[in-house]
C-alpha cells in the first residue's frame, strides 16, 4: 500500500515519533513562554565606585573634626588644671618635708605642721568665730532683703540691689579704708573683733542676698502666700512655713560661699586687724614674709584642712552661689508639668459633652 493510498491520519504520523518530539519541544517552550505572564526583572544596579586602596588608608588614619575638637578640648582642660593644682601640690610638698631646697630626699616630717599649729592657733579659732558672726549676721539680714527684693518688682528695689553688690565691685582695700574713715574713732570698737566682722559682712551680704533672691523669684511664693492668706495664715506663719522651706536651696549656697569668703579674706582682714584680731589669712602671710617657707607651707596645709570641706560640701550638695541653676530647674518643671496639664484638658472636654444618663421608666422627667 503506498502512502497515497493511506488514510488520512496515517499519512501524517511522522515516521520518526521520538526525532518529531525532540524536534517539536522548543516550539513548545516558546508558544509557553508567549502565553505565560512576564516576569520582573531586577534593575540593574551600577556598580560601585572603587577607592583607591591608599585613600581607604588615609581615610582610616585621619580622625574626623569632632575627635580633633573634643581632644583640644581635653588638652586645654588639663593643662590648666596642671597649670592651677601643680604650685598646690608643691606647696603642700614643701610643708611636709625636712628641707624645701633638698625636696623629698630629705625626709617627710610633721614638724612644720605642729609648729604652726603651736604658734597660730589662736588665729585659726579667731578665723572660725569670725566666719560663724559673719554667717549669722548675713542670715538674719540677708535672708529677709532677699525675699523683699524678689517680691518688689519696682526701680527702686533694683536700686538697691546694685547698691548692695558694690562692694564686690570696690576692692577690699577701699571698702576698709572706708569703714576706718567712718567707724576708726571709735577705739573700742576699732580694737574689737566686731569690726573685722563689719567689714566681713559688707563683703559677703551680696552673695547671700543674690542667692536668696534668684531662688525665691523663681519658686512663685506670692501665688503661695496668696493662698496662705486667704486661709486665714499671718505673715510670720507664710515666712516661716512658705518662704524660708522654699527658699532652702539659696539660703544654703549663700551660707557656704559666705563661710568659704570669710574664712579666706585676705585684703579687707589685712587693713582692719589688729596685732590681737589677726586671721588666718594674715598669719599665712606673717609667716611667708618672716619664718622659712616649709613653715608658710605648713601654714597652707592648714587652710587647706578647713576650706576643702566646705568646697566638697559645695559640690556634693549640688548648689551654686547665684542661685540660678535652681531658677533654671523650676522653669524646667514648669514647662514639664504644663504639657501633661494640657493633654488633661483636652481629655476632659469630651468628659464634659458626655450624654447624661438616660431617665428611668416610670420616674418624672
């Protein structure tokens, strides 16, 4: 039978049915591929810059202009702490050695220390009662003249508050040469310890007054005594229970910069003293102008044992001498505490628009 004589579908069955399939799967693979969804492709990304490895290297050795500051920082900072605290260092060296020019070769001792303290005793007791006087003193004037200014807010008050700090202003020769002028006639009281402690306390009023006043401003204490008042609280009770409780933080800067002043005084103590009043601070200079420097080191460590305790009281409680790093905490309270309130009230309006509660059945509207 020939092919023309096959049927029809016979005839075109290829002869060959597995060299027909290898040769028909491409054509299938593509009619697919056409049919099927295309496929995103990812974007090309450039490729990156290279950087010559000797850049890489430079970039990594040079620090960035932050490390260059924050290091001049720290390099300025302890040269000057080194340029301040090492003459200290050597001085109380020089007090605790057998001989200044031989150094510490020559052997540690205490025999310094006792002879000053044998010698100059008097003076220290003397520097503490006339610095306890002088706190006093500024207490029981400063405390209430800082208060008066910070509630008086006329020209007048700030008068007078410029007229109190003068005295920081003048030198301390010029404030005693004034307080001689005025007051030296008066023998008895020129030849008493009182007079050291006028003067004293002129020196040291502004700080305790500053501080007082910075702290009391900042507290609202008429809002406070207005409420005191009106509850039926006499003045004595609103200082005593309102002012003098807020106003702790400026009375305590203020007593220790007035201790820390009156203890170290040097220039207005040297013109009003007597050879029976001397301080502490004119017996250091006595001894440095007339007895061998390892006794006028010794005379340093001295002051040194009663001024560091209050400095370290200083900073372990955290006051200043102004006052206003205590305003600058109120103020910050302040403006904390008025954004909760805010949200309050906000939260409180749609309290208020709430429906009231539906009536009860059978009950009279």
């Amino acid at each position: 039978m020939s092919a023309s004589e096959l049927p029809q579908g016979l005839a075109a069955m290829p002869t060959n049915p597995l060299a027909s399939a290898m040769s028909s799967m491409p054509s299938s693979l593509s009619t697919a591929s056409a049919h099927s969804p295309a496929r995103p492709t990812s974007p090309a990304t450039p490729p990156a810059p290279t950087t010559p490895p000797s850049t890489r290297r430079r970039a990594a050795r040079l620090p960035s202009s932050r490390a260059w500051l924050v290091c001049g920082q720290w390099a300025v900072t302890l040269l000057l702490c080194a340029f301040l605290i090492v003459p200290i260092v050597m001085s109380v060296l020089a007090g605790l050695t057998v001989n200044y020019f031989q150094g510490v070769a020559s052997g540690l001792t205490l025999r310094w220390l006792v002879e000053v303290w044998t010698q100059y005793h008097a003076s220290v007791f003397l520097s503490l009662e006339v610095a306890a006087a002088t706190l006093a003193v500024t207490l029981v004037t400063g405390v209430p003249a800082g208060y008066a200014l910070a509630r008086s807010r006329t020209r007048f008050s700030r008068v007078v508050e410029e007229l109190l700090v003068l005295p920081i202003a003048l030198p301390g020769l010029a404030s005693a040469l004034a307080l001689l002028v005025v007051y030296g006639g008066f023998t008895m009281f020129r030849m008493s310890v009182a007079f050291i402690v006028v003067g004293h306390v002129v020196f040291t009023l502004p700080f305790m007054v500053r501080a007082v006043a910075a702290v009391c401003a900042a507290s609202d204490l008429r809002t406070l005594e207005e409420g005191a008042a009106s509850l039926g609280a006499s003045f004595f009770q609103r200082f005593f229970t309102i002012v003098l409780p807020n106003a702790r933080p400026g009375i305590v800067a203020g007593a220790l910069a007035v201790l820390t002043l009156s203890i170290g005084e040097f220039n207005l103590t040297w013109m009003l003293h007597t050879p029976e009043t001397k301080t502490l601070p004119v017996g250091l200079a006595d001894t440095y102008a007339s007895l061998r420097i390892e006794v006028g080191s010794a005379y340093t460590i001295l002051f040194f044992i009663m001024t560091m305790p209050l400095l370290v009281a200083m900073q372990w409680l955290g006051v200043d001498a102004t006052g206003m790093r205590h305003v600058r905490n109120v103020r910050t309270s302040k403006r904390n505490a008025a954004t909760p309130g805010d949200a309050d009230d906000d939260t409180a309006e749609p309290a208020q628009a709430a429906p009231a509660a539906p009536v009860a059945q059978g009950t009279p509207q």
